[in-house]
C-alpha cells in the first residue's frame, strides 16, 4: 500500500550539479530537503495520475499513468536523478527528524532502484486486479460536478492507449518468460469477458451515468451520457476485444507451469529483493522466515486445541474446522444481513476506542461491498485509504459474493484488521500529520502498516470484542492465516512446494473456508513476499509492546504506547524498534 509515488517538478529543473552547488552551504540545507521533497512529490503525481487519484488529489483525473516502455524507462532515470540530488545534499547539516526524513527518502529510491532490473511491471496482470478491473478507479471518483465527468470521459477515450500498452507488457513478458502462472491466469478470460460486451450499456466503464447528483440538469445528463457512450463504443469496447484476443492467443499460452517466482528469470534473486522491501528486515531470508511460520503455526494451534475443548467439541481438530466451515448457524443467508452485520460491528467497535488510544483520527470511514466484478476473485475484505484532503473518507470494503462461505465468526476479527483500529485508525492519522513531508505522511512500509493492522486484532478483548468462544477461534484463526503465510509464500517461491501442497498445509491448520484457501495461495502466488510482512511486523510490535511494558512496569499505559508507536507514520521496522527505545528511555526518565 505504498502511497509514495514516482519521481521529482524543481528536481526536473534543476540538474544534480545545480542541486550539489546550492547545497553547499550548510544553513540551506534544510530548504533544499523541503524543496526537494516538495518537487518530486508534485511531479510523481503528474507521471503517476493514477497514483493522484488514490490518494484524492483530482488534478489529473483526466489522464492514465503511461505505461509504455519509453514512459518506463523515464521514470527510472528521474529515481536516479532524484536520489542524487539527494546525495548533493549534506544530512550533517540537518536537524535529527530531517535527518530520519532524508533517510526515508533515500530508502524509498534506493528500493525503487533495487527492484528495477527485474521488471516488476511486467508482472503486473493478476487475478485481484490490473488493466481487467481498470473501471473500479471510479470508486474512488467523486462525480459531483460536471467537471468530473468530463474528466472521466477523457479517461475512457485514453483506455484505448494504456490497453495498447498492457498487450506490448504482455507480448514482452511472455517472450521473456516473466509471466504469471497459469493456474491464476486462467482465471482472467471471465473478467476480461464482462468488459468486452456488446454495447456501452453493459459496459461496467458506464456505471458513473446511470447516476447524476442533484445539481447537474437533465440537460448536461444527456449530454455527457452521450459523450460516455461514444468514448465506451469507440474506444473502450473495441480496445478491450483487442486486449481479450491477445491475452487468449499469445499471453496465456505462454504462462508458466511453475507457481515459484524462483521459476522465472532471476526469480530467485527477485524473491529475496522482495522479501528485504516487504518485510524492511535485511537479516531475514526464506529459511528462517520459514521456520518463524511453523514454530507460529505449533503455538496457535495450541490455543485452537483449548478452545475445541471449551466449546465441547468431541472430535478432532480438523473435524472441528470441517464443523465451522459447514454449519449454516455460523453464516449469513444472504447479501444485505451479512452487510449490515459488519456495520454493527464497526458501530460496536468505535464507542470503545478510547480505553486503548488516547489520539483518534478526525477523518471518518465507510463500509462498501466490494464491487461484483472483481468480489469472486478477490479477499474476503481490502482497505481503501481516504483522500490526502479529507474529501473522500476512508472505506472498508467487505466481499459479499457467496454468503454462505463468509463466516460470521471471522467478522469481528477482519474488522478491527481492515478498520479500526487497523488501518483506518494507523493510516488517517499518518495523513493528518500535516507537519511531515507528503512522502512520509502516504508511506506503506507493508511490515508496518500490516503488521500494526494484525497487531490491532490482538486487542479485541480491550475492545469488548471476542466474549464469544467462536469468535474468539475466529481471532485465532487470522493469526493462524498470517502464520500459515510464512510457511506456504516461502514454501511456493524458495523451497519448490506445489500450490495444492500449500492449499492443504492451509486446510490443515486454519478454519477458513476453502474458497478463502484458494483464493489466498493464488494472490500469494501472484503477489511474491508481500504476505511476509503481516506476521514479521505484528510479532515485531508485540515484542516491543512487552519490552516497554517490562521497562516501565507500573508506569506503562497501553494508551500512550500506542500514540507513540503511531506517531511516526509508517517506517521501516528498525526505525521503529529505535524510536520506541528512545521513548521508553524518555518516558522512564520523566517519571
């Protein structure tokens, strides 16, 4: 959930040697970072509208990121442009925080350098998302004005373009073989379906005009109703057809066999790149994180065992699981209850916040059904993060496809991760820390950012959640997922596992329904080391929650750990566990 973007507007004005004189003095130091940071924020937006858009700056709501070869050769000179121009700044003559921001900064470039050689855009096509789902960037669209339809309008007469570019991503790919499996791949024919139909009506590009807020006429209606047609017809439809054949005929034939990334050229190179930027830990590599995951997956399992006996089950474990995942007690009947019950629970929840925070964001949240188009290939629930301006709040998006298989003893548990105080709670108050540069305010140092979410879900009994035995293994049961994570992505990309071999580790050990199972080995599959960071960033955290609690003893408040452990944003866990040293060292002192 990296919100840092791209590349720099002064920096492209300045060339290094410019930037290397004007820093030579020692008192300008501090302008310089600021104008630099401030440059390259406001040019990454402008290669990146995509990126804007996400994060609610509407500036550019009328143009695609450019994704042509060209366009990503260019952003890889402005990173290494931007990053020494950096370097031309001297950091000894900055204050510590600015000192912590340059460090920041010249982290995030280097890893954007790191990764390059082995071409991640080329990977960027998966089951849960890519150029297939490129219509749901209209969730996060405001479409209050006229102004923001003809903006869309512009956006579908530019599909034509970035579709022709995705296929020139897939030719490439599969002449290099750094394609995806086929195995997830053979799930993108049905998506790409639903978007080449037969007229602009059916289009899911067209759902902004069959609603219009109060303030634009009927004349304007239909005057933009028709423009979205036509750019639906002349340019979405028949792009779209040419992205179906060209998938069908020479990028899914020439997917890969293999789930590992290992299987592909410098894969194994690449996973161990991946796993340093997900988890932010250097000294950590497969085996070890491997090992992590199973003593994980013992302890958890223990607990399980406890609370089979408490509820009286007779039978073993895995006819326990098989219990919960087939009792129609433990699940809703239909869309609209099984709705409504993650709203009471996100209304149950915010009442109780204060007993472990002290600070709480300003900015508000929503719950939304993740959209029909992407629900059945995608997880059980996502976090969309609020406009950088406060004009879009954040949402909690719930998968409803298929009641049946969503259970309710899991809802309380995925809504404190994907909520509060999981991620709303963590990322609106990096954004409403206005004092800090835009970069470090829109960080998603995944380590941190998802494992300050699994964290959260350990608080649910401070909460007044959990009080249901069943809920309580639904808790368990997502320490379980994150723990089986470790196990089964190093597992697929270092030590040669199958994906049905990590399916059924999955089954073995957790509750979740098997289209849950599924659904997760394929975006681990898809999705290299990013589901690492959960597990590493939550034991991280409780280790220095304990830390702290054993260094101040009757003096430690659960509250004001927490406001300092949020205080930093989002960063890499070292700059963390050395921020909270310094706090404990403080707060100790002062008492």
């Amino acid at each position: 959930m990296r919100r840092t973007l791209s590349a720099a507007v002064a920096a492209c004005c300045l060339s290094w040697s410019a930037w290397a004189g004007a820093a030579s003095a020692p008192d300008e130091a501090s302008s310089l970072l600021e104008r630099l940071f401030e440059a390259t924020w406001e040019r990454e937006l402008q290669e990146d509208p995509l990126a804007a858009t996400y994060i609610g700056d509407t500036r550019y709501n009328d143009r695609w990121t450019d994704m042509s070869l060209p366009a990503i050769e260019r952003r890889h000179g402005l990173d290494r442009q931007t990053l020494a121009a950096l370097r031309a700044i001297p950091r000894e003559g900055l204050a510590a925080a600015q000192q912590l921001d340059y460090d920041l900064f010249a982290r995030e470039y280097e890893q954007r350098l790191a990764q390059y050689p082995f071409k991640p855009w080329l990977y960027a096509i998966n089951h849960q998302g890519g150029i297939q789902t490129l219509h749901e960037v209209a969730e996060l669209l405001p479409f209050q004005t006229t102004r923001d339809y003809e903006d869309w309008i512009s956006r579908l007469r530019g599909v034509a373009s970035l579709v022709d570019q995705h296929i020139e991503l897939l030719r490439i790919a599969a002449r290099e073989g750094r394609t995806q499996p086929r195995v997830i791949m053979e799930r993108i024919p049905a998506q790409l379906a639903q978007q080449a139909v037969d007229s602009a009506a059916q289009s899911p590009f067209f759902a902004p005009f069959e609603r219009f807020p109060d303030g634009i006429s009927g004349t304007e209606r239909a005057r933009l109703t028709a423009a979205g047609k036509a750019a639906i017809e002349g340019a979405v439809l028949p792009a779209y057809r040419r992205l179906q054949q060209a998938f069908n005929e020479a990028y899914l034939p020439a997917t890969r066999a293999s789930v590992g990334i290992d299987g592909t050229p410098g894969g194994a190179d690449y996973y161990r790149e991946r796993i340093v930027f997900h988890t932010t830990v250097r000294d950590l590599d497969a085996e070890r994180i491997h090992a992590i995951g199973l003593a994980e997956v013992a302890r958890i399992r223990a607990e399980m065992l406890a609370i089979k006996q408490k509820v009286g089950f007779a039978g073993s474990l895995q006819e326990f699981f098989t219990h919960l995942r087939t009792d129609p007690r433990f699940y809703y009947a239909d869309r609209k209850a099984l709705l409504q019950g993650y709203i009471d629970i996100t209304r149950r929840i915010d009442p109780n916040l204060p007993r472990v925070f002290r600070t709480l964001p300003r900015t508000p949240y929503g719950v939304r059904p993740i959209p029909d188009t992407s629900a059945p290939n995608t997880t059980t629930a996502y976090y969309q993060p609020p406009a950088n301006d406060g004009s879009r709040p954040g949402f909690y998006y719930v998968n409803l496809f298929r009641p049946e298989v969503r259970p309710r003893y899991e809802m309380e548990v995925l809504s404190v991760h994907e909520a509060v105080p999981g991620h709303h709670l963590q990322i609106a108050l990096a954004m409403e820390q206005a004092s800090r540069p835009k970069f470090r305010r829109n960080a998603g140092y995944t380590a941190y950012v998802e494992g300050w979410a699994l964290y959260s879900e350990s608080l649910g009994e401070e909460l007044g959640l959990y009080q249901d035995p069943y809920s309580k293994f639904g808790q368990l049961t997502y320490d379980m997922w994150r723990a089986v994570r470790l196990v089964v992505d190093t597992g697929m990309h270092a030590k040669g596992w199958s994906r049905q071999q990590a399916i059924d580790f999955f089954k073995d050990n957790a509750a979740k329904t098997e289209a849950d199972i599924v659904n997760e080995i394929d975006r681990y599959i898809s999705w290299p080391g990013q589901a690492l960071a959960y597990k590493i960033g939550q034991l991280r955290i409780l280790e220095l929650r304990a830390r702290a609690a054993q260094a101040l003893g009757s003096r430690f408040d659960v509250r004001d750990f927490h406001d300092a452990l949020l205080s930093t944003g989002a960063v890499p866990l070292d700059v963390l566990e050395t921020h909270m040293q310094q706090w404990v060292s403080t707060t100790g002192a002062a008492r």
